[in-house]
C-alpha cells in the first residue's frame, strides 16, 4: 500500500492508517473520491478574523485584535466547518477550512452565511449533500487536555479528469485480478 501523498484510496484504509500514528507529529495524506452526507450546522461555523493578522479575535466592545492590537471593524468571518464524507467503505468527519468550504458551498461565503437565520444556513448545506468531490485529506493525532484524537481536515480539493479517473479504475480492475 503507497503512503505516498496524493495515492487515491479509501476511507477505511485512510482509518487503518490514521489508526497506527500512536500520538505521533506525522501526518497521513489520502486522497478520497466521496461525497458530502451533511455538513454540521449546530456550534461553530466560522470565526471572526483580525483584518491585519488573519488570527481569530475574541470580540469584544473595543474592537482591538487582542494579536496585534489593530481594530477589527472590518474583520471578516472564515469558516471552519465541520462535515460528514462518506465513500463506498466508511464515513469520516473533517474540517474544512475557509478558501475550500466557499468552493463547496458555491462560492458562499462566511461573511454571508453568519447574517443567515439558521433555518436559512441548514436550507444551503441541505443543497450540498451528495455532492461528489476528489479530496485530499490530511489526518494526524493531536492532543488536547491530555486526551489524542485523529483529526481529519479536508486540505485540497482535486479536480475530475476523464482520463485520471478511467487510469485510476483500469488500476483498480488490474489490482483486481491480480495482472
Ligand atoms: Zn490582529
């Protein structure tokens, strides 16, 4: 089995893998052609980021980014979603960071999203479900209050080309019958 970036796999392999990491700093990449199941609308969509920095500010009334100190009036909100892909083997949850989760919600964007009535934010991630993608994952264990749990984000999206796909599938049928 390649462990080499960018090998199209599974997310039952990409869980056998992720499984072995033991709490270390490496990384395991794997590229997944899935689909969005749904995308978690309860808790934390986005956050507001310093316009200087980019860093996450806490708000507060006097606006100072608490980083550098600049004033976030004009902020803008980037999302860090949470949502459920699932391929042919198993389903996995990642987080999808700001640039990527816009390319998935067509082009929405958080600034938009977080003046939404939540009704309004589950009717848009209600569109994407089911929508198919090539992604590259990244997962690695990290540690939090003494406890290790994998986390998995959605670092890349890949695009679909006829060829690749009919490469990737004559692969898979010559693995098959072993030749
Ligand atoms: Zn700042």
């Amino acid at each position: 089995m390649s462990t080499s970036k960018g090998s199209r796999t599974t997310f039952e392999d990409m869980l056998v893998k992720t499984g072995l990491l033991n709490g270390s700093s490496e990384k395991v990449w794997s590229e997944v052609k899935c689909f969005i199941v749904s995308i978690r609308t309860a808790g934390t969509m986005w956050y507001l980021s310093c316009p200087k920095c980019k860093k996450k500010v806490v708000e507060e009334s006097n606006s100072t980014c608490q980083h550098c100190n600049a004033n976030y009036d004009n902020g803008k909100y980037r999302f860090i979603m949470s949502a459920e892909f699932a391929d042919t083997t198993t389903s996995i949850w990642a987080t999808i960071y700001d640039e990527l989760a816009e390319k998935i919600l067509d082009g929405r964007t958080a600034d938009e999203l977080q003046k939404m009535e939540l009704e309004e934010i589950k009717d848009v991630c209600n569109t994407i479900k089911g929508k198919e993608l090539i992604g590259l994952f990244m997962s690695r264990d990290e540690t939090y209050e003494g406890n290790t749990r994998i986390k998995h984000s959605l670092s890349k999206l890949l695009p679909f080309e006829a060829v690749r796909e009919t490469e990737t599938l004559l692969k898979e049928i010559y693995d098959y019958l072993n030749i």
